[in-house]
C-alpha cells in the first residue's frame, strides 16, 4: 500500500498565516457596524441592525460584579434574626450548623426542594424539619404552604425552640413564608411585614405571583377579623337577650 501523499507546503503557509493572524488579533482593533448583511437558507440577502458588542471594559465591569456576587453568597451563612425565636436565611445558613446551634434553632422550614435537610439525621433528633415542595414560580400555589408554615413555626416557638426558614437565596419564598406567620400572627399589613422582613434581611424579595397571593391573604386575614369584632357583640346581645326571657325565680 503506498503512503499517503504529505500536504504540498502551501497548506502549512495558510495555515502559519491564520495562526499569526489570530494571535495578533485585539478587540480594541474592532470598529462599531450598525448594519450586517444577512444570507437566508434561500439565498435572498437583506439588511438588519447590528447588536452592539460588549466593550471589553463593559465585560470585565460584568465579570468584576459576577465575582462579587459569589463572594457575597459564599458570606452569607447566617440566620437573620426576624423576631425573637424566628429566623430567616439562605441555604447557607440552612448548613451552618455553628450558627445553628448558637441561636438556639432547632426547628427548619426548608422551602427549597434543591436544598437537602442537612442536619435531619442528627443524633437525640435535635433537629426537626418542615421540607415544603415550593418552588419560585409565580404561578405557584403559596397558600397550602403558608397554612402548613404557619402551624410549624407556631408549634415550635411555643415549646421554646427557634426557628429557620429558609429557601435557596433567602429572598423570595422564604420571605413570603416569614410575611405571611407575620400577618397572621402580628396583625401586620402586608407592606408592615415586608418592611419587617426586609429591615432583618435587605435583600428579601417575593416574586411577583407570592406578593399577588400576600396581598389576598392579608385580606383575608383582614375579613376575618372584621367578622370576629362584629361577632362578639352579637354574641354578647344574644347573651343578653336570652337571659332576659328566662324566667324569674318562684319566692316563697
């Protein structure tokens, strides 16, 4: 069998010359074109406006800020402290089992289904785990979960313990968690338990769809309140009214 045919010598000067061009190729030598030519897959050409690049100063802004983005999660590993024996935080927090134990939490709401409950299989069941299947989805259902957070967290401040709720970010469904036991435990407005939320942790941020269903659900809890206060004195008069046609006593 005979051996192949080496490449003639132009196919290495082609190639020296690309490579040459490419090493000496700099962003800086780019220049600005508003408008491209564009071949479609039948061969008709047209004209389109051209998306400006990044400048390399734009990109490296944008690395520099991505950067510190991921320091500042890989800081934020403690439980913000909301009220007394409630706490709100990241998943960081969620695994810092240090800070878990020095604010004295032994109750976890996990409302992050990506995030595992680290510290569930402790020995003496030190910890007890409320795992919710919400994700951050503006269409999800947060009322199930709130009915069910709220219970928990009750539960376990009134038996001395403090609690964690978290989600991934400690922004948006954690947040929402921690606004709802609020309203309902504090009688705070919505906005009152946000600015409450937020005071503790800045960065707190419900998407859209969880503040939709905070709004109805702090009318709710509104309604029903009203309807309690109009209750009472009517069931005082009913008291009233019923003692008045029983009848008197027989005297001797």
């Amino acid at each position: 069998m005979a051996p192949a045919a080496s490449p003639c010598r132009s196919i290495y000067k082609l190639q020296a010359s690309v490579l040459s061009e490419v090493k000496s190729f700099s962003p800086a030598s780019l220049r600005h074109v508003p408008r491209i030519r564009v071949t479609d897959a039948s061969g008709a050409v047209r004209e389109e406006p051209w998306q400006e690049l990044q400048r390399p100063d734009e990109v490296k802004a944008a690395a520099l800020r991505a950067v510190a983005a991921a320091r500042a999660r890989g800081k934020d590993s403690l439980p913000c402290r909301i009220a007394e024996g409630l706490f709100i935080g990241g998943a960081g927090a969620a695994r810092n089992l240090k800070a878990l134990r020095k604010r004295g939490i032994t109750a976890i709401v996990n409302a992050a289904p990506s995030v595992p409950c680290h510290f569930k299989d402790c020995p003496e069941d030190e910890f007890t785990y409320l795992a919710l299947p919400l994700f951050d989805d503006p269409d999800a259902d947060l009322a199930p979960h709130i009915e069910a957070a709220n219970a928990f967290i009750s539960a376990a401040r009134a038996r001395g313990a403090g609690v964690l709720v978290h989600c991934y970010a400690g922004q948006s469904r954690s947040a929402a968690l921690v606004m709802a036991f609020l309203m309902a435990s504090q009688g705070l407005g919505m906005m009152e338990a946000w600015a409450a939320t937020r005071a503790a942790r800045p960065c707190a941020q419900p998407n859209a769809g969880f503040l939709r269903q905070l709004a109805r659900y702090s009318k709710s809890l509104s309604c029903g309140a009203a309807a309690a206060a109009i209750a009472a004195p009517r069931a005082a008069i009913e008291e009233v009214d019923a003692a008045a046609v029983e009848p008197l006593p027989l005297t001797q």
